[in-house]
C-alpha cells in the first residue's frame, strides 16, 4: 500500500510485504497510537514503514519512510462512498504537504520531509478522531525520542459522520520498488487504542503474515520468496515486535502466518501530560481580549482549551467571558466579554486539554 515513485517494469525482485494485525482490537475507537523504529541496519531506501493502519469510514494509514528525497511521514485518508464532499486538510504542520493520491483508491495524503527520522530511534505516531458538526476531523501527531519533542503533523476534515477507527489495525513493511535484495526491518512497541467508551486497551498480540501470493512464480516477490522474517524480540527497554523483509541472509524463524505477544501491565498510555508553558492576555477595547499561550512541546499535545474571565472586583466572581474550543493547532483566541471593564480588573484564566484528554491546571494570564 505504498507509492511508486520510480516507473520500472514488474519483476519478482521485491521484498516480501509483511504485515502484523493487531486482531485483540477489533473494536470502534477514537485515538490509536503505536511507536515505530527503524534499526541502523534495517533501513532500505523505497521503504514504508507502516505503524497505524485502520478501517472504517475514514480508512487509512500512517507512518515513515526511506524515500530518496529524504525521511518521510506519511498520514492518508482513503475515499468512501458516503464522503459528502473531498477529504480536506484544516491544519498543516510546519513543512507538511497535502495532496490527493490515486492508484491503489483515492483519496488525501499528507507527507513531510522537513522534520525527519533517524535510525536507532523510536517515534511515537498517535492519531485521533473527533466528530465536528456532520464531519469527524481527524488529527497527526509525532513524537521523537531523541529530542522528547511532539510535533503536530497535520488534521483533516472527512464529510462524513461517525469515521471511528475500525479494525484491524495492523502494521506492515513495504518495498515498493523491488529492492529486495536489501534487507528492511521495522521495530514495533507499545501499541495502545481507545474504546469509544474511552477505556484504554494494549495491543497484547498481533498476527504476523507475509503476502503469499507474492510469493509465487511470476509474482513480485518470487526471488526473495524466502527471505522474510517476524515475531518479538527484546532489548534493555523491553520487548517490542518485529519484522524483517527482504535480504539473502533474511531467514524465517516463525511460520506464516504466525501468532505473537506482548505481556502488557500498562492500564493507559504513560506520556508526560500537557503543560502550558506561558500564557497572556490583552484588552481589545473594553468589550473583548486576546488571549494567547504556548505549550511545553515536550509535554503531550494540545487538543482543546477553556479560557474564561472574570471581574476581579466581582465578590460573586461570575464570569463575564467564557470560551470553550476544540482546535488542536490553535494558540491564540479572541473572547467577547459580557460587559466593558478596565484592564486592572479583568482577570483571565486558561486551561487546556491534551490529546489524550488529561487536562492542565488553570493557568492565570498575565
């Protein structure tokens, strides 16, 4: 489920397409979030390493690349028939692009080669859906172990109601122009999804297969029909599964398809909550307030704020602005105050919601 980029004629020089399904989460969910490596020794150009992939209304999938124009992610959102209008991008990460693809269905994909990946190190891909109005918005985020930084990829709107992530969600590993003789490995570690009931489950087990009709004689794969491997390993941090294509020392240990577990203790992610870094505020005339705020980028991503204000003279202290707001990207709101006030009374309070809807303390503006 890759793209070509290359035109070459068809052969059988194509690492074998590797796939994991997560099949203990065959349930509607709202946010999935897996974290994906990419050894030193398992990169191999024209590779997608793929960590979320989900069914449903919404279809898609996300993940890294080795591309020859650099390292990649990648966040696509197939068509569906009952999509009301284009699958549209309402937000784009610094040195994110947007285009609609074709091939293998249509639809709109997002890639940023600016960013960039590095081997040996893991990045966490969450991605989240929401519902707005008759459309559900969904949202991209990543983060690098290397730096502890979150970066906000990209959201978009899909016209349609209900677009909840469908299993199975799965991970895989693709060549998509018959590099095959090149081995490629992906690393994959705690998984998680979440129920529509917002209950939190691990991805405790998953089911490794490799395509075997890409295996036979005249088949894209046939040379390197031997050459593939998968299950879990375990290094200092803990164990996480794993999945090697292609390569003439590449043999298999498992069988395929083949089952495989993780023993998972965790009862929800373990991320460091958001946290607001700063925040201010400044009088628009006397009857509304900007208020803008920066979050600590190491800290979990935003997903929705509430700013309210007050009259500090107000014993009764009723508030005479209020604005509550799902925008993942936003770090600046306007607020319409309920009465005119002098700038030494007016008292504004803001508080923010993180992806994974832990919620900061109220934080005063200065």
């Amino acid at each position: 489920m890759g793209f070509i980029f290359v035109k070459a004629e068809a052969g059988q020089n194509a690492a074998p397409s590797s796939h994991l399904v997560y099949n203990d989460a065959n349930f509607a969910g709202n946010i999935i979030i897996n974290e994906v490596r990419v050894p030193k020794g398992g990169e191999a150009m024209y590779t997608y390493y793929e960590a979320l992939g989900w069914g449903g209304k919404g279809a898609g999938y996300a993940g890294i690349q080795a591309h020859p124009k650099a390292h990649n992610y990648i966040f696509s959102v197939w068509d569906h028939k009952n999509h009301t209008a284009p699958i549209r991008a309402v937000h784009r990460g610094p040195g994110t692009l947007t285009e609609k693809f074709g091939g293998e269905g249509t639809g709109l994909k997002s890639w940023n080669f600016e960013l960039g990946w590095d081997t040996d190190v893991w990045y966490t891909l969450v991605a989240r859906c929401w519902p707005v109005k008759d459309h559900t918005f969904y949202g991209y985020w990543v983060r690098s172990a290397k730096t502890k930084e979150w970066t906000h990829m990209v959201t978009m709107d899909v016209a349609v109601k209900d677009a909840h992530f469908l299993g199975g969600n799965d991970s895989f590993i693709e060549d998509w122009l018959e590099t095959g003789k090149n081995a490629r490995t992906t690393h994959l570690r705690n998984g998680w999804k979440r129920k529509l009931t917002d209950q939190w489950h691990a991805f405790g087990s998953a089911k490794y297969s490799v395509n075997s009709w890409d295996l036979k004689k005249g088949k894209r794969s046939f040379n390197f029909k031997n050459n593939w491997n998968g299950g879990v390993a375990k290094d200092s941090d803990g164990e996480y599964y794993f999945m090697v294509a292609g390569g003439s020392n590449t043999t298999p240990t498992t069988n395929n398809p083949s089952s495989h577990s993780i023993k998972r203790n965790e009862k929800r992610p373990g991320y460091a909550p958001i946290k607001i870094h700063s925040a201010s505020a400044k009088l628009i005339g006397k009857e509304k307030a900007n208020v803008s705020w920066k979050i600590d980028p190491k800290s979990l991503p935003q997903f929705g704020y509430k700013i309210i204000a007050y009259d500090k003279l107000d014993k009764k202290k009723q508030r005479i602005g209020y604005l509550e707001k799902i925008e993942p990207h936003g770090r600046s709101a306007e607020l319409t105050l309920s009465k005119p006030i002098d700038p030494a009374r007016l008292q504004i309070w803001i508080k923010c919601t993180d992806v994974l809807d832990n919620v900061t303390e109220s934080v005063k503006c200065d």
